[in-house]
C-alpha cells in the first residue's frame, strides 16, 4: 500500500517507474480539467470528504475536510482472488487473463474509454449545482459523488496507461478533451450530454442513471480481464453511495409535497413544493435516457463481450448454464406495425439480460417512494413508465409508445409529449426554487430534511466550510 506516494495506490505503482511517470505527467492535465470543469466556485472551501485510502471498510471510510482539488485521487483495486477462472462464455472455466489478449484488445479499450468517459462526464454535467443546493448536507454529498466521479476516472485510466500502450495514452487524453453537451467534442453517450442544471435532474440522474452505471460495472465484475474486474469491484463500493444520494433525495422531495399535500391539497406549486405530476416527468425522463444506456436489446457486440468472457451477467454465479449456445430470449419486438414475440439467440440478447434486473431494482425504489405517500394518506402514485417508452437507442428507437409501451402515432406522441416528459414551463417553475441554502441546518423548502447526518454527524453540521 503506497498511501503517501503523490498518487496514492496499492498496485505498487513504485514498481513501474515508466508507468509511474505517466500517470504523474497525466496528473496536471487532470488538475487542470478539474478546476476548468469541476465545482463552480467551491475549489477554495473546506469540504467533509471520505476519502479512499484503501481496499478495506475502515480505508475507503476514512472522513475529514478536504479542499476538492487536493482530494487524495487514487488507484485501488480489490485484492487478487487465487486461481479466479473466467466464469462465462467460450473460455469458461479457463484462469482470468492479467495481461490483455492481443485478439480482444479493441474490444477491452472500447469498454473502458466507454466507461471512463462517463464519469468525468457527470462532474461537467453537474459543475453549477453547488450554487443552488437546498442545504449544506446536500452540498457535501454533491461534492463527494463529484470526487468520486473523479476517483473512478482514474481508475479507468490506470488500466489505459498500463495495459494499451500508446493508444492507452492517447485514450486517456481523450477523456479530458471531450466535453458535455459540446456539440464539437460530446460526450460518447447521449445521457451524459443531457443538462443536470436543477437538483430534481441531480437526484433523478443519481437514482437512475449511476444505477445504470451499478449494472454495467456489475457486468464488468464478471470480466476475464482481472485488472479490469478488480478495478469495477471496488468502484461499485462507492457508486452505492452515489445512488443512494438520489433514492433519498428524491424520497425527500416526495415526502416534503406529501406534507403539502396534506396542508393545503393538490396545488403544491403554490406552496413552493414539487408536485407529483412534475416529479412524474422527470421520472419518465431519466429513467427512458438511462435505460438506452444499456444498448440495444439485440446486439452482436453484447453477444461477442460475453462469448470472449470480456463482459458477463449481474451475477454470473447465479445461472446454471454459463455459455448460452443453446438458450433463447422471449423478447418483444415491433413487426409490421405490431408488438410480436420473437426468440433471441440468449447471447444476442445480454444487454436485454442486463436491462431486466436494472429495471426490477429501479421498480424497488419507486416502490419505497410510493410507500412515502401512502404512509402520509395520498393516493397518488409514481410509476415506472415502459422500457419501450422514449427510447432513441435500440429496437423501439424508430418507434413511438405510450407510458405502457404501447404502439402509437407519431402524432399521439407529439400530443402528449408535455404530459410524459418536462416541459419548458415545468423546466422554468423548477429553475424558481433553485436558490440555495447554504447555513448549516437550514433546508430549501421543496425538499424534507434527511433523517440522520454524515458519518454521525447532526443535520445541522457545518458540512462545507467557506473559505
């Protein structure tokens, strides 16, 4: 463990001085992104931070204040397992590979410059969000998933510089050049060059697309590429934490307008609150953007990931059969006009695999939101709306559908759009309750306080200090 080494680490970095010096020359170009595109107007101030100083539970959960830019960014991965075998695909059964095999190079490079870009992605997404935050507890966890964003960057661009050479290099370069929502230079997938300019964005981006980003990393755990699957293990360790910062957040804003609702009826707006019909929207939203991040439902690329033990299932371990030569996929697919029932080669349909448990563990946390309402006497409900519905990725993208996935008109789209998704008005009334809140204790109005603090601490800590 190299904890005092300018990048701290434990994958005796010391032992590589080439690679070493790459990262350190790597070091201040990442610097000098984070303070172009990282937190507005914070980079001075005093933040309660956990910071990752190891593998283990007391490691990573080591907290204290912290200037964001001095943040102790680091390169850990999960111990080595003995004698790992790829558990999947053509090559089950066989030990893990430590270096990366020559005929699947393109395919290891393009999943982790993939990964990689959504990271620093969701810091540029979210820089101005701190000059609104409802409270100094919200601030804080803004700021830690914001670093740890960061921290997952360089993880990814660890297993660039040490296993792909010159084009590792140039890879990981890229990752700083490109730019959310740049027209010239985008981001590489759509959901992360969506704004996430209000904190009802925040929250449902949190909840809904890091839980993409749990699923997809959860599938790289599986990878015959041990580096790699070391690496995603101890990153899904910290996106826990970033998923729970939107299931709460948007579970406070549902109780808060449940409480409005209670006191004055259905017209929250008046009230400073959110009603539920908005939150629907957004809802509808984030969660049509980040199930097209999972690819299309039929797929040669998701199906040569799992034959080349590349990218397997959530949880390979759980399925009897590991190689999928013989199995098939119900899936519903549009046809002449019609929904029909079509059967998929199983490993044709993985990103479909990986979609189905993404979109049961999304459902839980709808559902606990809507136990909030009940438990407060409102019979409305938040819903899932259809994974057809919405979609600009994959087989429904050509396609219109309803909130349940029924096949409509272009037109009958159109007419309801600003009934499903956030209108310009809804857009405009949220920008009216982005003013922050920035003393300790004091909470925005549309959003209920959490029930506990930081690590101990009270709601009323002094969780960003001003500088």
């Amino acid at each position: 463990m190299e904890l005092h080494e300018k990048i701290p680490n434990n994958v005796n970095l010391s032992s590589d001085p080439k690679l070493k010096r790459a990262l350190e020359n790597w070091q201040p170009n990442y610097v000098d992104w984070w303070m172009e595109m990282g937190p507005e107007g914070f980079q001075n101030d005093d933040v309660y931070l956990r910071t990752a100083i190891s593998v283990d539970p007391a490691g990573w959960a080591h907290y204290d204040y912290v200037k964001m830019p001095d943040y102790r960014w680091g390169l850990f991965l999960t111990p080595p397992e003995e004698d790992r075998k790829i558990g999947f695909g053509d090559h089950e059964g066989e030990p893990v590979w430590q270096e990366v095999p020559g005929e699947l190079r393109t395919q290891l490079r393009r999943l982790i410059v993939t990964q990689g870009d959504t990271e620093p992605a969701s810091v540029e997404q979210q820089r101005l969000l701190g000059k609104t935050a409802p409270s100094l507890y919200d601030m804080r966890n803004l700021f830690q998933v914001n670093v740890e964003e960061g921290r997952h960057l360089w993880a990814m661009v660890y297993l660039l510089h040490s296993y792909f050479g010159r084009d590792g290099r140039e890879e990981a370069e890229g990752l700083l050049a490109r730019r959310s929502g740049n027209e010239d230079k985008p981001r590489i997938l759509g959901a992360f060059n969506q704004p996430c300019d209000d904190w009802l964005n925040f929250f449902m981006f949190t909840m809904f697309t890091d839980r993409d980003g749990k699923y997809q990393l959860l599938a790289l755990a599986e990878s015959g590429f041990d580096p790699l699957s070391r690496t995603t293990k101890f990153m899904l360790t910290e996106e826990a934490f970033h998923m729970s910062v939107g299931e709460t957040g948007v579970g406070r804003i549902v109780e808060r307008t449940a409480q409005l609702m209670r006191e004055h009826g259905d017209d929250v707006r008046a009230h400073g609150g959110i009603d539920l019909p908005t939150i629907q929207k957004y809802l509808n939203f984030w969660v049509s953007a980040s199930t097209d991040l999972f690819g299309g439902e039929v797929s040669t690329n998701a199906a040569q990931y799992f034959a080349t033990g590349v990218k397997g299932r959530h949880r390979e371990d759980r399925y009897d059969e590991h190689k999928c030569l013989d199995s098939f996929y119900q899936m519903e697919l549009v046809k002449d006009g019609k929904i029909v029932q079509e059967e998929i080669p199983m490993r044709n349909a993985m990103n479909e695999v990986l979609r189905d448990d993404y979109v049961e563990d999304c459902e839980r946390g709808v559902k606990r939101w809507n136990k909030t309402l009940e438990d407060a006497g409102i019979s409305d409900r938040l819903t899932m709306p259809h994974r057809r519905f919405n979609r600009q990725i994959g087989a429904y993208s050509d396609h219109f559908f309803n909130l349940k996935g029924e096949l409509i008109s272009a037109e009958a789209f159109k007419d309801s759009k600003e009934l499903w998704l956030p209108a310009d008005d809804d857009r405009a009334y949220i920008e009216t309750l982005m003013v922050a809140v920035d003393e300790p204790g004091q909470i925005a109005n549309w959003i209920a306080p959490p029930k506990s603090g930081v690590k101990g601490q009270p709601f009323e800590f002094e969780y960003v200090r001003k500088a």
